[in-house]
C-alpha cells in the first residue's frame, strides 16, 4: 500500500514553509503554489498521490500565464467543469489507483506523486533549464502534462476538446521572443 499524504490543518500550512518538491528552488513562486495546491486538492479528495489532473487543476486555479495560453471563454470553464467533477464523476474510478504509463521511467524523489506527475515536474525543470531558465514555470508545467498520452490531465483535456499538440503550440508561442 502506497503512503497517504500527510494531513495538515490550515493553520499548519499557513505558519510554515513549505517543503519537500513544493519548495524546489528550481520552481517559481507560481509553480511553487501550484504545487502546494495540488497537494492540498489530493488531500481533499482522498487520494493517495498528486497526479496530472491534479496539477492541471491547480494550475489554472492558481497560474494566469498558463490558463491564457489554454484559451479563453468556455474552453477553459468547460475544463475547468470537468477537472471539478473528479471527485464526484468520472474521476472516481481513479481513485486507489496509481497514475502511470509505460512511456515515462518513473521517477523516485519526489514522495506523494505519481509516476506520471512525477516526471511531469522532471520534464517542467528540464524545459525551464533547456531556455536558459533556473526556475521552471507554470506554463513549462503545462506542457509537460499534456506530453504523454496517457496522463489523466490528457483525458481531462480530451473531454474538454483541447487538442495536446495545440497547447505545445501555443507554449511554443508564449517562449518566442517578441519582436
């Protein structure tokens, strides 16, 4: 049996740092609560491990760059409805069940992710640091879930007629420099 998520009050989380893969130097302060959301979230629904959907929901909760290159309009309040529905809905069935795919190694470190949110964060440090970046953002985080098909952010997205490709096309676009 895979560890729970350790349980905090709100007071808990409000007087202390964070730590652990939340408090990452290599995060930005947006991604850093991001982060910290997911997990709270994943608490929440009583889940045993952050996974892509997760990150994915607290990303456009909390990231204004990278709902923006989601869209506007009701593409993102339909994802957004469909990323609220988990916990009563279709996510149900993910529940006790680790997110995985054979197309990620899996990574170990990062204790209260799965597999799959694990490389994810990986992936996002790598793309910050392949621009010349020290700190990865929300938006590299974006593009990193949407990267293998088999990650539940990937469904989400599906069920809310966002096409993968056109979201790495447009992270591609916001990191052009402007003339």
């Amino acid at each position: 049996m895979q560890p729970r998520i350790p349980r905090q009050s709100a007071g808990e989380q409000l007087d202390r740092p964070p730590d652990g893969p939340d408090s990452d130097v290599r995060f930005s302060e947006e991604l850093a609560s991001v982060v910290s959301g997911a997990r709270r979230r994943a608490v929440r629904d009583g889940d045993r491990q952050i996974d892509t959907a997760h990150l994915l929901h607290s990303l456009l909760e909390y990231d204004p760059e990278a709902r923006a290159v989601l869209g506007e309009g009701p593409q993102v309040a339909r994802l957004l409805g469909y990323l609220v529905q988990r916990s009563i809905g279709y996510g149900l069935r993910w529940q006790s069940t680790v997110e995985e795919s054979g197309a990620v190694p899996v990574v170990t470190g990062d204790a209260g992710f799965s597999p799959l949110a694990a490389a994810a964060m990986e992936d996002a440090r790598a793309r910050a640091a392949r621009r010349g970046d020290a700190r990865a953002c929300g938006v590299d985080l974006l593009a990193a879930l949407v990267a293998d098909p088999q990650a539940r952010a990937v469904e989400v997205l599906g069920r809310a007629a966002v096409e993968p490709r056109t979201v790495l096309t447009r992270v591609e676009r916001h990191f052009e420099p402007t003339p």
